[in-house]
C-alpha cells in the first residue's frame, strides 16, 4: 500500500494531487520554492518543505526531490505534469532508492520521449505515423534532401521535444534553411540535446489525443477522446471530450490504435496518445505524453473514473477495476485554460496580485485552480492560474453553460484569456463543430472584443448614473 507521497510539482495540479491524496487517506507532502510559499498547494498539503530560493531550478533537482522523499518516509512520488514529469532521470531515481514512481517505468518515458524511437515503435506496432525521416538530421543539406522528396509544407521537430516547443513549420527551401539552425538551437536549450528530425506537415489537421490507463497486469484501456484543435502556437487553449467532429466509427478507430501503442510499449499508469486527423479523415500518431495531462479533467468528466486515484491505485500494483466494456461515455465536457495574459496584446503574460477572485459554480461546473484573492501570480512560471471545467449532456447544452460559467468567474488585477473563451464559444464555426489546429488563426476577428469590467467598477458606473439622472 502506499501511505505518503511526495508531490514534485506546485500550484494547480499539486492541488488536483493533494485533494486525491486526501480522499485515498493518504498523507500528502508539498514541495516550493520561495517564491511559493504562499501559494495553496503549500496550505493545503499535509506537510510541506522548502526546495530553496531558486524559483524554477529548486523543481528541477532530482536528487534533492527524491532524498526529500526518503527522508520524509514517503512511499511513493508524483511528479504532476510539466517540470520533470517526463524526465526519465526522476523515474530512475525514485526506482533506484525504492520510492514508486507515480508514472510509467524510467525506461518507458526514455524510449517515448525521443521521437525518433517512439515513432520506430509506432511503426513496428502497425499504428500509422506522418511520413518523415527515419532518423536525426545530420545538417541542413539533408533536411533540403529529404523536404524536395516528401514536399512542403515540412516541419521541423526537437528529438526530446513536448509540450508544443522546439517545432517550426516550413513553407519553402528559404523558410528551411532560416528555421533550421532555430529548431537546433531551441531544442539544445528547451531539452538539453541538438538533435532533430522531420516530418511531413499535416496542414489544418484535428488534434485528437485518448486517453489510456495502464497496469503491471497486462491490462489497458482508453478513456475515450479529447479534441484540442482550439491552440495557439501548439499551446492549447479549450479541450473537449469526446470529439464532436468524430463518429462513432472514427471514435473506435482512434481509441483501438492508442491502446494499441500502449500495449506496444508495455505501457503502465495513466498516459495519452496524441494523433492528426487530417482532412481525408487518416489518424497519424503525433507523440505519447507519459504523464498526467492538464485536460485529464474532461475525460474524468465524461467517463466518472478518477485518473489521479487510478494512477495511486496502479502505481501501489493493484489492477485495473475496469476493463474496457465497463468504460462508458455520457454527454460532453470541456475545458478552458483561464491564463494571466492579455489576448489583445499577443497573449502578453499578466503577472500580478489577484485582488478579486470567484469561482464559478452551478449544475455541471468544476474549478481546478490554485488562485485565491490576494494571491499574486509569481512571474516565473506557466501563466495558467486555473481550469474552468464544464458538463452537459448535450452540445449545445455545453457551449450555454461554458458561456454561463464563463461569466460566473472572476478573476481581477489581471488580464485573463476569459472574454476571448467567451468569443470563440459564440463563433458559428466552434459552435457547428467545424474547427482545425488552424481556428485561432483563421478568426482574427475573435479578438475584437471589450474588455470585461470588474463588477466593483460596473456597479460603481451605475451608482454614478443613478445619481446624475436622479439629480442627487
């Protein structure tokens, strides 16, 4: 059994871990840096420590997370997502000195996080994959070679990359020869290797990722679609779950293939398998992130299953309590990144003191967030300060209560991506369900909106009126 965990990971998604911990009676141990100390995870943990001054390298530091671990007495590590979730060297670590790692093997994440292997797997496994090189780029002469023969648009990808960095589209030899050199350069500082691969680019695609959960019994099954077409430079902004571009037979179709690359893999825990869907409807696998996603949340929704509860329960050794025909979907949920940054001004991030903040509740409505009024959002991480979920059984059932809770939640003393959720969500082409990777770039009218005022000032303008039309 598995009685304490240690949580490698801050804000939002150490909260989401606490609260199962809790719910698992299970003793929870938060970690921070200075500029967290503040911050909920830290209230609301069972213990936490001090990882030191440094904001960002104190989450880095395997060996110090994992000594804290066993000098803690915890059983086990959960690493979040972001920061070293899909870093091999945290999972070995952990496997070395007899602490669970929350996640799949050491080996596993090595073998799925260098895109050159995990697309050789794909292959071996019968799983369609974009047409591409075989192998690393040894220079810019052969990634010319290889572009002339497969045809542009090409892109180019980091090796070790996630996460939506260290990718640059490629319109022409010029653009190639320009985007080369970056791609090396972001990959070395992103992923800490200069090696590079390409792919044919999928033009206009749907972001189709399953999500699929693991045991060491031999034992897989997915928990259905999520569509994240609706990004930003590869940054995700709305998550549905299941796809309302797909049928039935189409939802089968991707939902086999990632189980079977899981199986491929010997995968184990909670993961997800991420395809294109291109315009001639073929699913082309794109990467698997071995870790738990940020919009695990809607497939939670939909499906009723806990996947952070799962995660324990499989890394403890425990088989699976579902199989796949247990598995069913009910009506659809979606998720909204509420960023600190400004839509108007390139998506800008808006650090600073949150100096009003209410959830959003009512009928199918959840909040995932680690924000508070008078909580300062710290400038060193993620502008996401909270996930706003909702749930209908009906799609356009959906898109009213997205708009609803939307306008429940307030978030002041920063700029939000709020008011721009609030437009896509009233575009005819979202609602209709006709929407590519290519959305946000396609409306560049969506940002033509005013900015919404806080309900203070609102209420503080009426007041004024009230008094100058009644001459008081």
């Amino acid at each position: 059994m598995i009685n304490k965990i240690l949580i490698a990971n801050r804000g939002e998604i150490a909260v989401r871990i606490v609260r199962a911990c809790a719910e698992s009676g299970i003793t929870s141990v938060a970690v921070y840096t200075e500029p967290d100390r503040h911050s909920l995870h830290v209230k609301k943990a069972d213990h936490a420590y001090n990882l030191g001054p440094d904001s960002i390298a104190g989450y880095l530091n395997v060996h110090r997370i994992v000594n804290l671990a066993v000098a803690t007495g915890c059983d086990a590590l959960h690493p979040g997502y972001g920061f070293l979730s899909e870093n091999p060297d945290l999972a070995a670590a952990c496997e070395r000195r007899g602490i669970r790692f929350i996640g799949p093997s050491s080996d596993v994440i090595r073998k799925m996080g260098n895109k050159i292997e995990a697309r050789q797997a794909m292959i071996e496994a019968g799983v369609p994959v974009v047409p591409g090189s075989d192998g690393n780029l040894a220079n810019v002469d052969e990634a010319l070679a290889l572009a002339r023969k497969i045809g542009y648009p090409v892109m180019l990808k980091a090796t070790s990359g996630g996460g939506g960095r260290g990718i640059r589209r490629c319109d022409d030899p010029e653009q190639l020869r320009r985007n080369y050199d970056r791609v090396l350069s972001e990959a070395t500082k992103a992923f800490g290797s200069a090696d590079v691969f390409m792919e044919k680019c999928v033009v206009d695609p749907r972001h189709i990722e399953v999500q699929v959960l693991g045991d060491a019994h031999g034992n897989v099954i997915h928990l259905f679609e999520r569509d994240c077409s609706i990004q930003r430079r590869h940054q995700k902004l709305i998550e549905i779950a299941p796809s309302p571009q797909l049928s039935d037979e189409q939802r089968q179709e991707v939902g086999e293939l990632a189980v079977r690359a899981a199986r491929a893999v010997g995968y184990q825990n909670a993961g997800t398998v991420e395809f294109l869907l291109d315009g001639d409807d073929n699913f082309y696998f794109m990467e698997m992130n071995t870790r738990l996603q940020v919009e695990h949340t809607i497939s939670e929704e939909i499906t009723g299953v806990d996947i952070v509860k799962e995660q324990i329960r499989i890394a403890a050794g425990e088989p699976l309590r579902y199989r796949q025909d247990d598995i069913q979907m009910r009506g659809y949920a979606m998720q909204f990144r509420i960023n600190a940054e400004d839509p108007k001004n390139d998506f800008l991030p808006s650090f600073g003191k949150i100096t009003r903040y209410f959830a959003a509740g009512g009928p199918g409505v959840r909040t995932d967030g680690a924000i508070y009024t008078g909580y300062v959002i710290p400038p060193y991480y993620d502008s996401m300060c909270a996930k706003l979920i909702v749930w209908s059984l009906d799609w356009e059932d959906l898109i009213m209560r997205g708009l609803r809770a939307l306008d429940d939640i307030v978030v002041n003393g920063v700029k939000t991506t709020i008011p721009y959720h609030q437009q896509i969500l009233r575009s005819q082409d979202f609602r209709c369900g006709r929407f590519t990777t290519g959305f946000v770039e396609q409306h560049p009218e969506l940002l033509e909106y005013s900015a919404r005022r806080p309900r203070r000032e609102l209420a503080a303008v009426i007041a004024a009126a009230l008094v100058t039309h009644l001459g008081l």
